[in-house]
C-alpha cells in the first residue's frame, strides 16, 4: 500500500526527517507540514503530539532501538520505530493501533518495523526496567553535559524531577487583560478554568480559548513570566522600555500595570515578530509604541536619545538565553545546546545589560530576566556587569526553579541607577 500524504503518521515522519537540532523549529515545521496537507484540528494535534513525543525522549527510543534491533539502522526506518515505540510506551496508545497504523504507512521499512514493533510489546516489562537502570541522561533524554550539570549543583533527586518535569507536555495557562472590563468574568467563566491562587489573575485551562483570546481578554503564558514585570513595578505616568518585548506577554503586564497612561516603548531585532507584538498589543487594548532595534550591536538610536534625553524610568530587558527553564515548552531547545552554549549567550546578555543600564534616569530601575535556570546567565552575571559599572546596585532578586516552584523556570533581577 502506498503512504497517503495527509496521513498523519506520514506528516510526522516527515516532519521528523526534516528536523535538525540548529533548523527550524519543529512546532513550525509542524504548521507548515500540517497546512500543506491540508489536516483537520484534531488530525493536526496527532501530528505534533507525534513530533513532540519523539523529540521529547529521542535518547531513550533510541536506547530501546539499540535493544531490539541489531546492526545499522537507515534514516528513515529510525525514525518510523521511533514513532513506533513513541506510540506504544510514551503515549500509551492502544497497542493494536499504534503497530498497525504505524506499520501500514512505514513503506519499505514496513517488514522491518511490524518485527520490532511486536517484540517490543512482548518485552515491553523488560524495556521499562531497562529505563529505569539507565543513566539519568538516558531516562530523560537530556544531554549528557546538562544532566551531568545539573545533578551536580542540585542533586540526583532534583534531576529526576527535572527531567520528569520537561518531558510531560505543559499544560495552557492564561492571564486576565485588567484593561478589558469584562475579561476576568469571561475567563472565569470558561468550562474547566482554574484559578492560580499563587498568581492572581492567572488560570489553569483545558485547552486555549480561542474566542477570548482573540478579544484580548486573556493573554496565554506560564505565570512564570509574570515575575519580571511584577519586579519592575511600573507606574501611570512612567517612561518605560520593554526592550526585547516580541510577542508581547510582558509588555501587555506593563501597559495594564501603568492603565496606558505614560510612555511605553517595545523594542524587538526582528520586524516580523514585532507586527505580531503590535496586533497582540491591539487586542489587548495597550498603548504601545513600537521600534526595531538590535540592542546587542547597537547603542540607543539617535531618534530615542532626543525624545528621551534624560532616559527611562523603568526599562525591562528579557534577554536571549539558554531557555534550560522551558524545556517542555520549547522542546527543540535541548538538542541545540552544547556545553559552551552559556558563554556563547553570555557575550550577548552582558553586552546588552551594559547598555540597557546606561539608558536608566537617575534613581531609574532595570530588570534583567531570562528563562534559563543556570547561575552563569542570572545571578553570577549581574554580579559580573555591576561589578564593573559604578553606580548601580540589585536590589533584589527571584529563581523560580521547576522542580521546587511548579512553574517554568524563570530568573528576574531588579537592578537600580543610583540618584
């Protein structure tokens, strides 16, 4: 039988032999594999739940193959046992299903795959204790570096927790918009919305909600981004600059923080992302203006030292990292990182820090924020530039860790220009 191009194990084989650690995204791969072939919603969820399931814990599919199968193993008949066992011990789909279907779409590979397939059902009790004795790096499908790593600095059990907590697909929070009347009724009353009593304004809900979503009434992010611009505190009448603000989450806590009076200013490198930022910003009803700006090459434009020549009262700088605290969010990202990916980033994390500080008024306030939980990217690294700049002094500072707070890993650090 021939492989149907909309089938959806074959848009995920495809996806996932596309795929490279330094290419494209693979959500994006996903959307643009899943509009070409035309997929309903529900057929477009199986896609990525498939993409995302190998990805997730492509070590240990592939330390299950290594089992199964002896000698060498082309591309492609790789990646069809990797949806394979995906389905069958990840997903937990039922076993007739997730064999015949995957078989029936594997091409010349099918002999080959129905064979494995099978005997891993057979030996499914011993593939789960062979998860369990393996390495730790093995178990989550991290790189060994970062397990090594973090192990090290926080303990074997923390690790396990880790590595649990990246590997289980995140769940859909949103944020209420306080500048809309009627939005927090309206996310309150949506099926299945569950308020965070940790972070007002925040609800767990069971799947995006698209109608409220598209009248700016919420806005869908992990609570863990609220702590930078809570930290910063700005206030109506501020001049305030969100300066890598693409897609907007933090600028929107800002606007409504300030209730759109005073001046606030969203820069982004990337023109694309920053029409996105603006159609999310008129959603939301924020009053926003709006710049692109490569704030790691370039000092403040000439245009924004004359309309601001005294500087910002309040700058927020979320600045490019290692994302090591949204891994089950942004699955791609731990097979992009190598072990000299921290001092690669730091290079553009001091070098905008330095000159986001100097735009601050005096008595003006900065946070610098990541979503990476490793101490060479936060605390060690405004240690470092403050160290070397006088008249600036933190203030204060919050870790949100995964496996202790139960959110994604975030870093914000307060930062303020002396008088």
């Amino acid at each position: 039988m021939e492989n149907s191009s909309d089938n959806p194990r074959v848009v995920a084989f495809r996806v996932l032999s596309s795929w490279t650690p330094g290419g494209v995204y693979a959500e994006d791969l996903v959307e643009r594999a899943a509009q070409r072939a035309g997929l309903s919603g529900p057929n477009r969820g199986l896609v990525f739940a498939l993409v995302m399931a190998v990805l997730r814990h492509e070590t240990l599919l592939d330390y299950w193959i290594g089992h199964l199968r002896d000698g060498k193993l082309d591309d492609g008949a790789r990646v069809w046992l990797r949806i394979g066992l995906a389905q069958l011990f990840v997903m937990g789909m039922a076993p007739h299903a997730a064999v015949n279907e995957t078989v029936e779409q594997a091409g010349r590979a099918r002999g080959l795959v129905n064979a494995v397939l099978r005997r891993a059902l057979r030996e499914e009790a011993g593939l789960k204790a062979m998860r369990e004795h393996a390495p730790a790096y093995v178990r989550h499908s991290l790189p060994e570096f970062l397990a090594a790593k973090w192990e090290q600095r926080w303990g074997a059990e923390a690790l396990e927790k880790l590595g649990e907590w990246n590997n289980t697909p995140a769940p859909v929070f949103v944020r209420v918009n306080g500048l809309h009347a009627k939005a927090g009724a309206a996310v309150a009353a949506l099926p299945g919305a569950e308020p965070l009593e940790a972070y007002p304004g925040w609800y767990l809900v069971p799947e995006p909600p698209v109608r409220e979503l598209q009248a700016g009434n919420c806005y869908a992010q992990d609570p863990s981004t609220g702590i930078a611009p809570l930290l910063l505190r700005p206030q109506p009448g501020d001049v305030v600059l969100d300066a890598c603000a693409a897609p907007g989450g933090k600028t929107a806590m800002l606007g409504e923080m300030m209730g759109n009076r005073g001046t606030l200013v969203a820069t982004d490198n990337a023109a694309k992302r920053l029409e996105r930022l603006k159609d999310n910003m008129t959603r939301m009803g924020v009053t926003v203006e709006t710049m692109v700006h490569d704030w790691e090459h370039r000092d403040a434009p000439a245009t924004m030292r004359a309309r601001f020549p005294e500087g910002f009262d309040r700058i927020l700088l979320d600045v490019p990292c290692s994302n090591t605290g949204v891994l089950r969010r942004r699955v791609d990202v731990r097979w992009r990182l190598t072990p000299d990916y921290t001092a690669i980033v730091n290079r553009t994390q001091t070098a905008m820090l330095a000159r986001l500080l100097g735009l601050l008024k005096p008595g003006g306030r900065l946070v610098y924020s990541t979503c990476s939980i490793e101490p060479d990217e936060n605390a060690l690294l405004v240690k470092g530039v403050l160290r070397g700049m006088g008249g600036y002094q933190k203030l204060e500072e919050r870790l949100l860790l995964p496996h202790r707070d139960g959110t994604d890993g975030a870093y914000a650090a307060l930062i303020e220009r002396s008088a």
